[in-house]
C-alpha cells in the first residue's frame, strides 16, 4: 500500500511538472510570436519517452531472462504469452496522460496564425443588449500569454532570491512553484472578479476568457509585486 501511495504521489508530480513545462512553453511561443519553446519540449518528450521505452524494453528482457536461467520455463511461456502483454499496456496506459499534454499543446500552438487581424465583437446579454466589446485574434491571446509569463516570472523571482533557502528541493521546484503560484493568484482575483461580474448581471468571464485573465494576471502581477516588495523590507 505504502508503495502505490509513493508512486501515485511521483506520477502526480511528474505530471503536474510537465503539464506546467507545457504550459509555460506555450505562452513563452505565444509572447515571441515563434513556435520553438513548444516544439522544443515536444521534442524533448519525445526523447524521454523513446528512452524510457526503451529502458523499459530492456528491464523486461531482462525478466524473461532471469526466469530462463532459473529454469521457470512454464513461468516464462506464461510470461511471454500473458505476462510481457500485460505490462506493455500498464506502461502504456501510464504514458497517456504525458502524451496527451505534449500533443494537446502542439498541435494548439500549430492552430494560432500569429499574423491574425484582431477583429471587433460584442458580447451580449440574454437579453440581447450589448454588455461589453473585445477582440478577437493573436493579439488578445498575446496580451494574456505576456502577463502570465510576466507573473510567472515574478513567482520565480520569488523562489529562488526572497524564498527561505531551497538548495535541498530539486530543479523542478522552480518549473512547478512558480506555476502554483499563478494558479493561486488566479483562484485569488478571479473567483471575486467573476462573482462580482455575476453581481452585476455580466457574464462570469466579463467580455470574453482570454480579455477575463489579461485583467486578473494584470491585477495578479501588481499584487505579487507589492508582496514581494514587503517580503524584501521584512528581510
């Protein structure tokens, strides 16, 4: 039991780990207008699982080996016939959620035309009355890869210079701390923004998703600033 709670705890990291990696490559592409950052993790997932595959593919050569030199021929027929299939597709199965990650981010930063017109779009009511205006195209999504990547930065900042000493913690602290971060920050200004805009008969989301981050991340980045200024001075 102990075992399984250890390994469900690494696969959720991992996970979280290469979900924020994916994720921080996409708004980076975004910022720089260049598909590089993404492709550059996808390639990178590509060669860790071709590696690990492969140690994989080894390791269970290896089993059927040692039942061999250990003269469990029966063992080793069920193995080959039953046993080999049965752990290629656990394996596989634990791979499909990194898989996804990697393929989702690709192929959605393959979908943005960077040199897309922004274009002018009302946002109506149930009522059908206008409620508020925005923009559409790459520069709205522009403007909300900037300030992620601005307030991730800031969480950064924050974890290696004004955070308590975490020389013990490995290098994939500082991919998944500041991604917490903007998580929390966006939970902190995002949920009263929404229940205000709900307050005031507008949308949860205000005049569309992406203009409805621009603004808490730009909130989010002016109140990390302030935080990190006060952690500065208690120093």
């Amino acid at each position: 039991m102990n075992t399984f709670i250890i390994f469900l705890v690494a696969f959720i990291s991992y996970l979280v780990f290469w979900f924020a990696l994916n994720v921080l490559a996409y708004f980076i592409s975004i910022v720089f207008k260049s598909k590089k950052p993404i492709q550059m993790v996808t390639g990178l997932g590509m060669v860790i699982l071709y590696l690990l595959n492969f140690a994989i593919g080894i390791w269970m050569i290896w089993i059927g080996l040692n039942m061999l030199f250990e003269g469990e021929i029966f063992w080793l027929i069920v193995y080959i016939l039953i046993g080999a299939s049965i752990l290629s597709y656990i394996f596989s199965f634990i791979q499909m959620p990194f898989i996804f990650i990697t393929v989702y981010f690709s192929e959605k930063i393959e979908d943005i035309d960077f040199n897309e017109t922004a274009t002018r779009v009302d946002i109506l009511n149930e009522k059908g009355e206008i409620v508020a205006r925005t923009e559409r195209g790459s520069e709205s999504l522009s403007r909300m890869a900037m300030y992620f990547v601005i307030l991730y930065g800031l969480n950064l900042f924050h974890a290696l210079f004004i955070s308590p000493d975490t020389e013990s913690v490995g290098w994939g602290f500082y991919i998944v701390n500041p991604f917490s971060g903007v998580v929390f920050m966006s939970l902190v200004t995002g949920v009263p923004y929404g229940i205000f805009n709900k307050i005031n008969n507008k949308p949860f989301f205000t005049r569309d998703k992406k203009d409805f981050f621009v603004d808490i991340w730009r909130a989010g980045t002016f109140i990390t600033i302030g935080v990190i200024f006060m952690l500065y001075m208690m120093s």
